[in-house]
C-alpha cells in the first residue's frame, strides 16, 4: 500500500505523519511537494498539520489553490484514502471536499496537550479498529480549531453518521456539537482537529492513534485481497 504526505510550504508535520506509517505499518511512503499533480500510485494521501503558506488569509485557503489540490480531488473522488489531520482539516473544508469551516478557539488561546475523543462512527477506513462509543486520548495543538457548520449541515451530518470524534470531555475550542472529526458521505475522507501521528507511542503519552494507521491498511488489504498482502 502506498501512502502519500504532502507538503505545502509551512506544513510542519509532514515528518511525523511520515514516521508515524513507518513506525505503525511498515508501508512505503513518499513525501509529495504541493506543485505535483499526479497523485494516481498513491492509495492513501495524508495532508498533514501545520501552517500551510503561514496562515495568510485563513488557515487553508491559500493552499486551496495549490497545483495538488486538483489531483487530491481526483483521488477524493476515485475513492482513494485520503486523511487531513489539523491544518489538513482545514485545507479538507477550504476545498470543498470536507463541509463546514475552522475558526478561531472560543478563548483566542493556541491549546496543545492530551485531548480525550470519543469514537462516534468506526465503520470509516480509518477508524473500523475502534469500537463505537470508545474513549480514546488524542493530543491537539491549534489555535483555528472551532469546528462550525449551519444547523442544516450539522443535520445532514448526523444524519449520514459523518461525526467521527467528539470532544470528550472539555471542549477545548468551541466546536458546534464537540465535534473533532467529520468524515465524507463516502467515508474515504476524514478531516480532524486531534493529532494520531502524535500518538503512537506510549513514549508520545498515547498509543491511541496507532489504530487509525492499522485500520486503513486493514480495509485496503481487504479490498485488494490476498495479492495485497505483502
């Protein structure tokens, strides 16, 4: 299986999401700079954290218009894996392929430390190794984090089990409805605020964040059969 994370200019999380396959899977993995646009060998793309083209605008926007985007769509819709974690999440709603907006935390405050998340739909590709209801420790680090959508989105969002996270217990940002994570109506995109590249190790404070990387090799293998497995 082969995975993908870009590189936009200010993306500062590009190594961990890049170490955190190696360490948990095993799987070849490429670093793509955000001026390439052919993402076809690739089976899962990962938009990793940071501040893409710093911030300028709104977090995400710029990168919205980088040559990448369009082949992250292409893949989007071929049914590709694609997961944008933090400022990926960002990017994920500034390009349309993920619904709502990132704004500012409620308090104006950056937050970074252990985020307790509940598991609300683990039949995505990159959560079928949680159970339903499960409480999992997740660290974040944002300062653009409050999750918003209008009433009739959030509906639809509820509506199509496309909450993947909540905030368990404190909300550190504000978010409409606790959410941390959404997922597409296909459930091949996944955007959320928590950070599971930093949690793969108990030497990180958590381990949670590994099933999310052993999930998608799980469903790809599944899909591919046998010939996958290698």
């Amino acid at each position: 299986m082969n995975f993908a994370v870009l590189v936009f200019p200010g993306s500062n999380c590009d190594l961990d999401c890049y170490k955190a396959v190696e360490s948990t899977i095993g799987q070849p993995v490429d670093y793509v700079w955000q001026t390439e646009t052919d993402l076809s060998k690739y089976d899962c793309i990962i938009v990793p954290g940071g501040f893409s083209y710093g911030d300028y605008l709104r977090c995400g926007a710029i990168a919205n218009f980088a040559p990448v985007m369009g082949a992250l769509k292409e893949a989007a819709r071929a049914g590709k894996y694609i997961l944008g974690i933090c400022n990926g999440f960002q990017i994920l709603t500034e390009s349309g392929l993920l619904p709502g907006a990132l704004m500012r935390n409620k308090t104006l405050k950056f937050r970074c430390h252990p985020s307790a998340l509940e598991v609300v739909n683990n039949k995505t590709p990159f959560t079928n190794q949680y159970a339903a209801g499960e409480k999992i420790d997740i660290p974040i680090a944002h300062g653009e984090g409050n999750y918003y959508c209008d009433e009739a989105t959030l509906k639809e969002l509820q509506a199509h089990n496309q909450i993947v996270f909540r905030y368990a217990a404190e909300n550190p940002n504000g978010s409409v409805a606790d959410i941390a994570g959404i997922c597409s109506k296909e459930g091949n995109v996944v955007g959320m605020m928590p950070h599971p590249e930093r949690a793969v190790d108990q030497l990180l404070g958590s381990e949670d964040g590994v099933r999310m990387f052993t999930s998608i090799l799980s469903t790809w293998r599944e899909k591919h059969g046998a010939a996958a497995i290698g």
